[in-house]
C-alpha cells in the first residue's frame, strides 16, 4: 500500500530543492515564494520598513510565524520538511564570494546583538539611499572610501561629499561607521573582510562573538563551497545540548551535478503491528560516505514506509538536473 505521507514528504522535498538551488537556473515560482513567505513573520521580526531585507530566511536569521500562518498550505509543508530535515546555512569552507552574496541585514552569521541596529536612522538611510542589501554592497563601499575620510559629520573627504549629493545622505560618516559595525559582528568564517584559517585575535574594540560563532573561526582549507546554493544544507545538523556545528554522514551539497546511481532498501520488524520498526537505507558503492541507514521518522512504521523513505532520501541528494537511478526491489 502506498504511504501518502511518504509521498507527500518526497514531492516536498523535490519542491525545496527547487527553491534552494539558487542561482539563473531556479525557477520562476520560487521568487513569488519568497516575497510571500517574507511577509510571515511574528511582530517580534518587524524591525525596519523595508520588507526587501528580508530575502528568504534559510540565509537570514528572521522566522517565519509559528502560529497564525497565512501561507498557502503548499509552502507551508515545503517549510515544515525544511524544518524537519534542519536545513541551514552550513560551509565548511565558503569562498568569499560566497560570503558576499549573502544579505548583510538578518545575517545568519552575525552576532544576534547586531539586531538592535537596524533600527536606526542610519540603517534605514543605508537601505534606503544607499541600497546597501549584501555583504558585498558594504565591503565595496569601504574599500572605495576616500583616503581622507575622517569619522566626523562634517567630513569633507570626496566620499561624504558624494554621499550628501548623490545618496542626499544627511550623515555619511554615520552611515559608513554602521557599514562597518555590522561587518565586524559577521562571525569570522563567515567574514570577508578577515582570513579564517586561523582563529583571529580579538582586538579590544570588537565584542566577544557568541560560543557559536567561536567555534566557526577555524576550518580545513579544503573543500571549498564556491556557490551560494552549495552552501545550503540538508541534514546538517547541530547536536541537541551543543553550539558546535557538525557534519552528520551524510552532508551533501544540495547540487551536484553528475549522474548517480544507487540502492535502496527498506525493511521493518514487527510489520504490521503496533510495535512495528522501520528501517531504511541507501547504497552507492563500497566504503561510499554517502551511504546510509536510518530509522523512519514517520508515523507509520511498514515495510513499505522504508522503502519509500530509502527512496526520499536518494532524491534528496541528488541535484535537479543530474540523472539518477534508483535500483530497489
């Protein structure tokens, strides 16, 4: 007998992907989605009038409602199947290009105590006049300031004076000393303007990072994640208990583009009874790291909840325009 929920979970899963596979290739769709999903958020996360600050909250630190959700029921499910399976923002190594790419405002990296600012008459100028939306808008803002430039409201440095006539921005040295507040409380993985490979030292001025974004500032220089949609993962978790990010087995990109073939399985003790136990693994070759078996976390517990769930989990991994086999029995 066929399990809908199983299905339903697979269908919205395939969903997911489609809408975290960012980049010129995601779909139409997914942009509609997410204007919608950023007007669902508690009034706790109402901090600004500027609603495009807030771009899809897998790369940002707002929430979506709780409860009183007016989403439509399809994003709904595509959302809680995000929340089950602990999709996050999760690099080993990103590139800075990575880093660039991410909103600065809601960062997910950054310090929660940076929240606070965005209230400020200075942060609603840089959205505003400014159009400050990236990391990268920021840090190429700072790195063109006049030589010059003083921290003073009557700066007469060619930057300040471009920021009064241009941006008709009342207080440039303001606006460029928040520009540069918000980038020094991005943790230091995840900060292009610091080299992680080795722990920083902190510095005097800086306010202590919180014990989870300590725990980021050192890394292995491989592995690189040199795409924005790679940095986006399924199943990366955190144990309950610790701040310390870790790599479950498997941790896979969400895009990998080649062609897969694999096994699946699913078997279940006690089928058909209340005690039953479902069980269900994948297989892609000898000594694979991307092999897996796991217990079925739904409700229903057969034999062919298993297979299906071994199914799921194939397609999960596999990226939307590469080939996959699925060999079961």
């Amino acid at each position: 007998m066929l399990d809908i929920t199983a299905r339903n979970k697979a269908i919205h899963l395939t969903w997911l992907k489609a809408y975290l596979n960012l980049g010129e290739e995601r779909p139409t769709w997914t942009f509609f989605a997410d204007a919608i999903i950023s007007t669902d958020i508690p009034p706790s996360h109402r901090v600004d009038e500027d609603p495009e600050s807030r771009v899809m909250p897998f790369l940002q630190s707002w929430e979506m409602r709780a409860r009183g959700s007016t989403l439509p029921d399809d994003l709904k499910e595509m959302l809680k199947v995000a929340k089950e399976f602990n999709v996050r923002l999760g690099a080993t190594n990103p590139t800075n290009e990575v880093k660039e790419e991410l909103p600065i405002w809601y960062h997910a990296k950054s310090n929660p105590t940076t929240r606070k600012l965005y209230k400020t008459k200075e942060a609603k100028c840089l959205r505003q006049r400014h159009h400050i939306k990236l990391v990268r808008d920021a840090t190429t803002y700072l790195a063109n300031i006049d030589g010059r430039h003083i921290p003073a409201a009557n700066c007469t440095c060619e930057t300040c004076k471009t920021c009064r006539t241009t941006h008709k921005c009342p207080n440039p040295s303001s606006c460029i000393n928040l520009m540069a507040n918000l980038i020094s409380k991005i943790a230091p993985k995840w900060n292009p303007s610091r080299q992680t490979n080795t722990t920083p030292a902190q510095t005097p001025s800086e306010e202590p990072q919180p014990q989870e974004h300590q725990n980021e500032a050192t890394f292995d220089k491989g592995n690189e994640t040199s795409e924005l949609k790679n940095a986006i993962k399924i199943f990366g978790g955190t144990y309950e208990g610790s701040h310390e990010e870790t790599t479950p087995t498997p941790q896979t990109d969400l895009n990998r583009a080649e062609k897969t073939t694999v096994y699946t399985d699913g078997a279940c003790n006690n089928n058909g009874n209340e005690n039953a136990e479902a069980g269900s693994g994948i297989w892609y070759g000898p000594n694979d790291p991307q092999n897996l078996s796991v217990r079925v976390p739904l409700k229903n517990q057969s034999n062919q909840s298993g297979e299906l769930y071994a199914v799921l989990m194939a397609v999960k991994n596999q990226p939307n325009d590469a080939d996959l086999e699925i060999i079961t029995d």
